[in-house]
C-alpha cells in the first residue's frame, strides 16, 4: 500500500468517528471555554492510611496534565477553577481465607467526594461517591505471578520466598493503592472534563 492511500484512509477514519461524536480523550471537554487552569490542592485524607493523600493529589494532577485539555497549576491565583476531593474512606476486608485461617485475598475500596469549583464559587461538577476497589493477594500461595498488576508492581517472583507474610500483604497493599489512585483519578478526569460520548 503507499503512503498516500493510507493517509487517505485516516482521513476518512477520522472523519466517520468525527461524525458519529467520537472524540479521542484529551481532544474536548466539558468544560466551558474559559476555564483552561485548574489548580488541585492536596487531597484531604479522612482515612487512616498515611500518605494516601500524596498518592491521590500525585495521580490526580498526573492525570490532569497528560491530556492537554487544561492546564494543571500551581497556584490558585493562577487558576480559573479549584478540583478540590476528600478521601472519605478507604475499607479493607478479608475476601478469601485458607482452612488453616490464613487470609488469603484482601477487599480494598476507596470512596472520595470530588468537586470542581470556579474561582469565583459556581460548582462546575461534583461527585461525592467515587469508588474504587481491588483485591490484592496477602500470601505468597495466592499470588499470581503472570498477572500484569504484578508485573507491574514492586516485588519481583524471585523475592516472594524471602518476604514473610505481612511484608508480601503490605507490599501487595502499596500495589493495589497505588492502582486505585490511578483509577480513581481516571474517573474523576472522566466525570469532570472528558465528553460524554
């Protein structure tokens, strides 16, 4: 095929999605059109788990800066809107235990409240039930190596036969916050700025 025909061939692409109201996340937004600096404060954290608001304001502005749609700042005189959210809770349970009573699985869920402000005080958005769970293994018997929140984690196969069993939990713990941050910023993105299709 030449170069031609497949340049060809995006442009009539593009223009079918177009026009049936796709939009690539990040190319539009809710928002009304003076609104292009968002500052994001530190999460409040009404949790117990320390440094879980870092994690939550580091994934939020992450996630707010890589689609361009606005502009992540660092100071609130600088912004035209304040993204404000509260760790209401984070809840763990245990989701599976051994016969021996050894727990094998664990529930986390994450609530937060978000809302997105003018600076001058009109609510934009907000949400007060965003949730997030995961499930993370706690024993080395139940952890499943080839799966890609492993791979992407911390601890590498070779180390589960040196971790006791609450180094393994913690450590798959940190793992599964750190997921749920990213997802909980993803969906916060998502409510607040990104168009519904």
């Amino acid at each position: 095929m030449g170069r031609s025909f497949v340049l060809g061939f995006l442009a009539v692409a593009a223009s079918v999605l177009s026009g049936c109201g796709y939009v690539l996340q990040g190319g539009g937004t809710v928002l009304p059109p003076d609104v292009k600096n968002i500052y994001i404060p530190k999460a409040e954290n009404e949790s117990t788990e320390l440094g879980l608001a870092d994690l939550v304001t580091d994934a939020l502005r992450d996630q707010f800066d890589s689609y361009g749609a606005v502009t992540v700042v660092d100071k609130q005189s600088q912004a035209d809107a304040v993204l404000r959210v509260r760790i209401v809770s984070l809840i763990q349970s245990v989701d599976t235990v051994s016969s021996t009573n050894t727990t094998n699985q664990m529930d986390s869920t994450m609530i937060l409240a978000g809302e997105l402000r003018r600076v001058t005080g009109k609510v934009l958005w907000r949400d007060n039930q965003i949730r997030v769970s995961k499930n993370f293994a706690t024993n080395s018997n139940t952890v499943v190596t080839s799966s890609p929140d492993f791979a992407s984690g911390s601890i590498a196969t070779s180390d589960l036969s040196g971790l006791n069993q609450r180094e393994l939990a913690r450590g798959q713990q940190q793992q599964a916050l750190l997921t749920m941050t990213s997802d909980a910023a993803r969906m916060v993105y998502d409510k607040a700025v990104a168009p519904d299709f």
